[in-house]
C-alpha cells in the first residue's frame, strides 16, 4: 500500500487538526495515533484524519501510517519533518495567499515560460527558517487548470483517448479520473508537497478549475450547458473540487453536518458511494442552494470568511448577482451577524472587490450596456466584451459590490468594530494593495484595504501589462468613468486608491495580524542560480508607514 497524494494538512485549532490523504487501496491511516479508514470513489481512496489532544502553542512533528507501515516522511527528503503547529498563545496570525498556479517543469524553458514558482519559493524560505512560518495558508483559485493542462497531463490524455479529434475540448480534462491526474500533477511536486503537509490549507475554486469565463453570463451559461461534453465534466469538477479541495476547509464540528462527508463513511457499496458524490454535485450546479462552497474559520479573534463568487452567481441581466441571495444571507449572518467579536475581518474572494479604478469603470460601464442601457445591439456588444475581455469581477456585479459596501458599512458601524477589514483576492495575474474609504460612514479606527495576490506562477503576456498600466492612468480612468456615467452607471458607497502596485510577477503576499495592528508583506519569486527564492517587495503597516525595499 502507497501514498499516492499529501499529506495536506488542513485544519488547525488549538488542541485539534485534521490531515488528509490518497491512498493506492484501501487501508487504515494513522497519524499520531489517530486513525481512519479510507473511503473510495471512481476507484480512488481517501481518508481525512481527525487529531485531537494536541498542546496550545505547540510544534509537533507527526509520520503517516498505512496499515501500520511508515508511508510518509519520504526518504532521502531534503526538508525537515512534517510538523503540526497549534495556534501561537500571544494572538499573532500570519497568513499567505495568492492564486493561479500553472504546473510546468523547472528548466530553463519552464522558467522562461512560467518563471519561477512562489510556492516553492515559499516551502524553501520554511524550510530554512527564514522568518516566522505563516500559520496557513490560502490558495484563492486556480489550484489545477481544467482547460488548459500541463504537457505532462496532455500526454496522459492524448494516450488514453486520443486527445478526442475534433472536438471543441480534445486538450481539456472531461471526467473525475482526468481531474485526479491534474492534483497529481500539481501537488506532488516535492517541495510545495511537503509544504502542504506542514502549514494548514483553505482553498477556493475559481473557473479554470472547471473552464475559463466559468458563470460569466447568462449567455455563457446557456451555451455551456448545451454542450454534450458538459455533465461529465461538471461533475467531475465538482465531485474532485469535494474531495481534495473542499472537505478540508471543514472544522471538526462542521463534518459531523456535512451529509455528504457522513454518506462517505457510512455507504458500503464503492458503485453506490460514487454514484451518491456524483448526483451531489450534479445537483449543485444545477441548484447552487443545495450545497454551500463559501466556509469560514476562526484563528482566535481573527476571522477568515472565504466567499464563493464563482458557483454561486444569480445570471439574469436584471438581477445579475455575484452571489445569490441564499449565499448572501449565511455571508451576512458571519459577519454583522456574527456571535464573538472579530478583531480582524478577512474577506476573501477568488475575485477582487476592488479592481484599478479604470477597470472598475469599464466593468461598470460594460455591465450596464450588457443589460440593455444601450438597447439590444448595445447589449449584443456588451456580452462579447464581457466574454472576450473577462469582465466578470465585482465590479461587473454592481448589486453585489453595493451590498459588500453595505456590509463593510454595518459592519463598521457596530458597537464593537474591527481594527481591519482586509479584503483577500487573487484572480487578476497582478498583484496590488488599494486603500479604501466608505462615504457613508466615519470609520477612523476600521483600515480598510483591497489586498491582491496573482499569480503564484502565471505571469501574463506584455501587451495585457501594457493594458493594464493604460487603465490605471488618470485620464483613461477619468474617460471611463464618464463612459460608465453616460451608462447610467451609479458610484458606489467608497472610494479608494492603489497604494502599492501593480505588479505582475509571480509572487505570495503574507498578512500578519497582532492585537489590534495589522501588516502586510508583498514578496515575489526570483532565481537565485538554481534555487528559487522569494524576494520582498513591499511591507506595510497599520499605521499606514509603508517602505519599498530592494533586492
């Protein structure tokens, strides 16, 4: 019996952890004492491991068991051990993020295709001990890219089907047995493998983990679903999106409701297993009100609440909603609603709330025409800008970027209010920090700021940077924003600026929360001869004092 993928450790309180793997068959895992029997769907195991009794502000180094054979660490591992880290006793919160990580090889044609890879960069810096190890770690989208494979993983697909000639998605995967050899592909890469197995994970899905534009629009969605192709692959996306993404971000407590985990354990039949995780994700995209993708974890009086702007959506051009009304109402009741004080407010989605304001125009403005302020040929325009310029963040939502303004607001405007709301975004290929003001309401003592990461390794080509620096400059975005006017287009309850950025290189950025500060790391990967490293970019504060520093 082998380890075939992780161990990814993913949840972590005080005294409790969960650690998840993927087994060659069926087998007892045991980790720390702690043990657990896999469960199989599409002929693949896995178990998720509940550890308990673990000490507050501790570092414990843990192995991985199958049937009582030592599987994990590897030998002749260049990284130290695996280790579980409890919650620091004085409060102090780090966590890093980013998004969009393409799987490629590491040589000169990988590097000057992709550049060097911010998650590896990230596992070596932990590995030496560079610094205070971030106490997790949040991948915002794009973990595997469903729609455009590796050259490894185009391979395995042209050997198993021929790469289906002459269809639409010959060179894109199209079942659950396909998606499994994009995770292998991706997180069995030693470094960022063994970094997974020792700092805790939360992830979100964007759209290349299904396909490009995934719920741009309505017209998008209606072509989409006509496709032959369509079931297998939605339900593959789905149904692997549980199992190695999803069940994860889970608490203890959050597992014991989950029916579909308790369905995992307790069906015997492996065909009936399978069919039950297929017809749940067949019907969460087709009623996104029958599951819930959106999570939230407490890290002391640091709240994580992680927003699922993809699955979601509400498509109809007269009511377009980033998130429904359904996923509003819970993302609502966790934070204005919420039962404890929250010191810091981390709201994340895959998408940026706040895009360059000249984006933000043109979103704007293309959204509007997209429902008929210009009349149907304006809106026949509208779409195939939206489509063919991906205008589907925040800002294309209008609705729903006013109700985040309404939210921030409340939220600002209770008795108790944050010291930050730190808004956490990926998606974009650039990464930046925005600084934010409500209009509606004082609030001196809530930093608000739009903190973007993208990519971990993706970097985009020269003429969309050159775009992007156009959009940022004064006189295009004041055009824009008459444009957007012109549309009927309304402001929203905030203004803001970019502070710092953009960037585009591939790169991390790390929150580190204490007490009522708050600071914000940028780093970005270099080669360092043969080794890939993170180089510092920018630190900011809380007390808004913010340095550049060189490399």
């Amino acid at each position: 019996m082998e380890l075939r993928l992780g161990p990814l450790l993913r949840y972590v309180d005080e005294t409790r952890a969960t650690v998840w793997v993927e087994t060659s068959g069926p087998a007892e895992v045991e980790v720390l004492g702690h043990k657990a029997r896999t469960w199989s769907v599409h002929g693949h195991h896995y178990a998720l491991v509940r550890i308990e009794g673990l000490a507050p502000d501790s570092t414990t180094p843990y192995d991985v068991k199958l049937d009582g054979r030592t599987v994990w660490p590897l030998p002749c591992s260049p990284y130290g051990p695996s280790v579980i880290r409890t919650p620091l006793a004085d409060g102090t919160f780090r966590l890093t993020f980013g998004s969009c990580r393409r799987s490629a090889p590491f040589d000169e044609t990988g590097f000057k295709e992709f550049g060097p890879d911010a998650l590896v960069a990230l596992a070596e810096s932990v590995a030496a001990g560079d610094g205070e190890p971030p106490d997790a770690v949040l991948l915002l989208g794009d973990q595997v890219y469903a729609d455009d494979p590796s050259d490894a993983v185009l391979r395995r697909l042209h050997e198993a089907h021929g790469g289906r000639p002459g269809s639409e998605v010959a060179d894109e995967i199209g079942n659950f047995e396909e998606y499994t050899w994009l995770y292998d592909d991706s997180w069995t890469t030693p470094a960022v493998r063994w970094l997974f197995s020792t700092i805790p994970l939360c992830m979100l899905l964007d759209d290349h983990d299904l396909r490009d534009d995934w719920n741009t629009s309505l017209t998008w969605r209606r072509w989409v679903t006509a496709q032959p192709w369509w079931r297998d692959r939605v339900v593959g996306a789905y149904a692997s999106y549980w199992v190695y993404q999803h069940l994860g971000n889970l608490s203890p407590e959050q597992l014991d409701q989950d029916a579909t985990y308790r369905a995992m354990l307790t069906i015997e039949d492996d065909d009936e297993r399978t069919a039950y995780l297929d017809s749940f994700a067949w019907t969460a995209d087709e009623d996104p009100a029958s599951c819930r993708w959106s999570f939230y974890r407490d890290f002391g009086d640091v709240r994580l609440l992680a927003i699922d702007s993809r699955c979601s959506r509400h498509l109809d051009p007269d009511e377009r909603a980033m998130v429904d009304a359904h996923e509003w109402e819970w993302v609502r009741r966790h934070t204005v609603g919420a039962t404890r004080p929250i010191r810091h407010l981390l709201l994340a989605s895959t998408l940026p709330f706040l895009l360059a304001p000249g984006l933000h125009h043109l979103e704007g403005w293309d959204e509007a025409i997209s429902s008929g302020a210009w009349g149907q040929r304006g809106a026949r325009v509208g779409e195939r800008i939206r489509q063919g310029m991906d205008l589907e963040h925040w800002a294309s939502f209008r609705k729903s970027l006013d109700d985040v303004t309404t939210l921030l607001t409340e939220v600002v405007g209770g008795e108790d209010p944050p010291a930050s709301i730190l808004m956490l975004s990926g998606d974009v290929h650039c990464s930046y920090l925005a600084e934010a003001r409500l209009t509606t309401v004082e609030h001196p003592g809530t930093a608000i700021r739009q903190l973007t990461m993208s990519p971990f390794r993706n970097p985009v080509p020269q003429h969309i940077r050159w775009a992007n620096h156009i959009l940022g400059t004064r006189w295009m975005t004041a055009l824009l924003h008459r444009l957007a006017r012109s549309a009927g287009v309304r402001d929203v309850a905030a203004t803001w600026r970019l502070s710092h950025g953009p960037w585009f290189e591939n790169g991390a950025m790390t929150v580190t929360l204490s007490g009522a500060e708050w600071a914000v790391d940028v780093d970005h990967a270099m080669l360092r001869g043969d080794l890939q490293v993170l180089r510092r970019t920018v630190t900011c504060s809380g007390l808004d004092s913010s340095k550049r520093l060189t490399s």
